[in-house]
C-alpha cells in the first residue's frame, strides 16, 4: 500500500520497544533475524512516541513540526521516510483512516 498523509500508522503487535533517555530501541521481528534490537534516532525516536494507532501521518507531522518549532513541509519527509522504512521492516503498519 503506498502512504500518505491520510494513512494511520500503527506498532504491530509483536514488536518490543523501550525508551532510554532520548532513544528508542525496537526488536525486530523474527522473520527478519533472528534476534535483531533497531536503535532509532533522536528524531525517530521522537516520531516513534507519536504512532499511536489512531494518528494520521499528517497528525503526525503536524505535532513533530510543532514540538520542534518548524514548519511542517521540513519535516514531512523525515516522517514520511522513517515511517517508509519501518513499514518496509515491518515493524510499522499503515491503513486508511
């Protein structure tokens, strides 16, 4: 399924996840590695905290451009990217709203 805005991102079910300071670590899933941990960025870590299931990719992007003091076409496509590449490892999911 191709993104956007209008999507609602989700954590799937069988993802772990634990927030240490300002990161965000994630295991993977098995089909992927064995037994793999993902260290999100800063960033990524902030735009984890956001995917709560219920939250349009724009609701997002509106809320991280609002935390950081930005305009919300600057950071469109660093949440639009992060969710891409999660979504791809399924450890994201996306469906319409």
């Amino acid at each position: 399924m191709d993104m956007n805005s209008d999507h609602v991102l989700y954590k799937m079910a069988e993802i772990g996840w634990v927030r240490t300071g300002d990161v965000v670590y994630v295991t993977l899933p098995a089909q992927l590695r064995p037994f793999a941990v993902l260290q999100l960025s800063e960033t990524g870590s902030a735009i984890w905290e956001l995917v709560d299931g219920r939250r349009r990719i724009s609701g997002i992007v509106a809320e991280t451009a609002r935390q950081w003091g930005i305009d919300e076409k600057d950071v469109a496509d660093a949440v639009t990217s992060f969710a891409d590449a999660l979504v791809t490892q399924n450890v994201l999911g996306i469906r319409p709203e």
